[in-house]
C-alpha cells in the first residue's frame, strides 16, 4: 500500500508505504487509515483517493469486487469518511493510472487516450474528450479479460483464452518457463538469474536479461509484445484513440515491448493504411502513476 501527498501539479511531497492485510477487511481499512493520519499530520490535506484493486461502482464510493483483496460490496468511502472527517473518492486503480499519465504523464495534451498496465494481469483506464469512462456500472476498461482465443488458456475469472492470459506479466513468465524446459540449452542466462531452478524465474529476471541481450527473454517479449499489439488494434477498432499509454511492471522493458507490440499492433490494425495509427507510448509516471491520480480525482466532484 503506497499513499502519499500530492499537489495540484501532481508532485508528490511526502510518501509512506504500508503492507496490504489482503485477507482482513478491518485491517485493510486500518492500513489505509494510519497511512492518511501520519501524513495529515504534517500537511494540510482536503480531500483522500483511493486508487483500489477491483470493480468500484458508478458513485465511486463502494468497492464491488476485488479479486485479490477481502473486499465484496465494501462500503469504503462511507467507512473512511467517518473515521477521518475528510471527503473520500474510491477509484479503480488503473482508472487512476490512466488519469494520472494524462494530466501529468505520457498522454499530456492528448483528449483520447487508453492506457493499460501490463503486470500480472491486464487492466487499463479509458480516457475520451479528456473524460474518465467508468461505464454504466463503474466496471469499464477490464481488458485483460476480453476473450481472443476461444477455448483457449484458463484464467483466473474462470473463462478461457482472455487476453490477459497472453499479454501480461503472468504470459511472459510462461513462454520462458516453456522455453527453459523445452530448450534448456538456449536459456543459460534466466537459469543463473534463478539460480539454476526453472520455477524462480520472475518477470524481472526475464527484463532483466532482455535489457542485457539475452536471446531467449527477447524471445519471451517478442512473443508477449506481439499478442499485446494485436489486442490493442481491437481496442483500436472500437475506440480509435489518439494514444495508448502501456504502463505496469512489464512496460519497465521498455522498447523492448513496445517495438513489436507497435508492429503487430500496426499490422493487425483495421483498415491500415487508410487511417490514422494511434501511438503507443510507455508510461512516464511509473508505479506512481496510480497514487498520484486518485489523488488527481479526489479533486473532481463526483
């Protein structure tokens, strides 16, 4: 749990961190309690976002679903509003990163714009005339689980084939995994980095070596890279923005997986050639991204 102070230029002033009680709701709320009392002890703060893991409903006050957290139609805003006397806006976390990158980030002056973060999964935020879509029910821009491959891979929502599945942080760890056992000679490099145990290998290792040359994890984003184009070009069909932002652990890569994520997206895109391709750019915030744009929209009246 990461919180922080944050003006209206979206510069952090102060900063504090926190483990995340994932499986105790009390104790979450706790967390996210202490961590705005020890920083509102020394600013003056007028507002509290909440950048949170899950599906938060349309008045940003209720987290409905979180997949990786005790929450189920959790009423955190009443709840956080009450212990600290302060207006509370609960929202989606990378609704919250892609907001961020467009006020203060990569997507500066741009007014249509999708932004994704690539870790473990796929999530993003969907930005349009310089609008934040949440959809209907505040659960828009899931993309991690459209589906592209019917029957495909098993995902943790419990359908088959979602994009997440082969694009994310999860993806690129697999198709290393599947390279170290297949090809084990051609994989010296994530072997030493985990020291010599196939299941240590992380998707830090594999950027890790990539940065540094290494054929088989340049191999492992080359693949990933090209599934995460393709995807963005369907995202292309139904949106046309101006921009994808790509952030999460995955885009610390950088070129690496931008460059064929780019050619695959341009290659699969409908109608190239005859249209304008949107760009794709790498996230300039990083793991801040999210912190500093809840706290952006606490700003924003509901």
């Amino acid at each position: 749990m990461a919180a922080g102070v944050v003006d209206e230029r979206g510069a952090i002033l102060a900063s504090t961190h926190r483990n995340t009680p994932a499986d105790d709701v009390r104790l979450i709320e706790d967390a996210i309690a202490a961590v705005v009392v020890e920083l509102t002890s020394s600013y003056d703060v007028k507002a509290v976002g909440v950048g949170a893991a899950g599906f938060i409903d349309a008045q940003r006050a209720t987290v409905m679903f979180a997949p990786n957290l005790a929450w189920r139609d959790e009423p955190l805003q009443a709840s956080l509003q009450r212990r600290l006397g302060l207006n509370v806006v609960v929202e989606n976390d990378a609704n919250a990163a892609a907001w961020a990158e467009v006020r203060f980030g990569a997507g500066r002056g741009s007014q249509h714009v999708v932004a994704l973060t690539v870790g473990t999964g796929i999530g993003g935020g969907i930005v349009i005339n310089g609008q934040l879509v949440r959809g209907q029910f505040g659960a828009a821009a899931e993309f991690g689980h459209v589906r592209v491959v019917p029957d495909g891979r098993l995902c943790g929502c419990g359908l088959r084939g979602c994009w997440e599945q082969y694009a994310s942080g999860r993806a690129l760890v697999r198709e290393a995994l599947e390279l170290v056992r297949g090809v084990p000679e051609r994989a010296g490099a994530l072997l030493r980095l985990a020291g010599g145990q196939p299941e240590r290998i992380t998707g830090e290792m594999i950027t890790q070596a990539a940065l540094a040359g290494d054929s088989t994890a340049l191999h492992c984003f080359d693949l990933v890279g090209t599934w995460l184009g393709r995807g963005l070009a369907g995202l292309a069909a139904v949106l046309d923005p101006e921009l994808f932002v790509i952030g999460g652990g995955v885009s610390a890569a950088g070129e690496i997986l931008r460059a064929p994520a780019s050619a695959a997206f341009t290659a699969s895109l409908t109608g190239h050639g005859h249209r304008p391709v949107a760009e794709l750019r790498i996230v300039e915030l990083g793991p801040d991204a999210g912190l500093v744009g809840a706290a952006d929209l606490a700003r924003i009246p509901a």
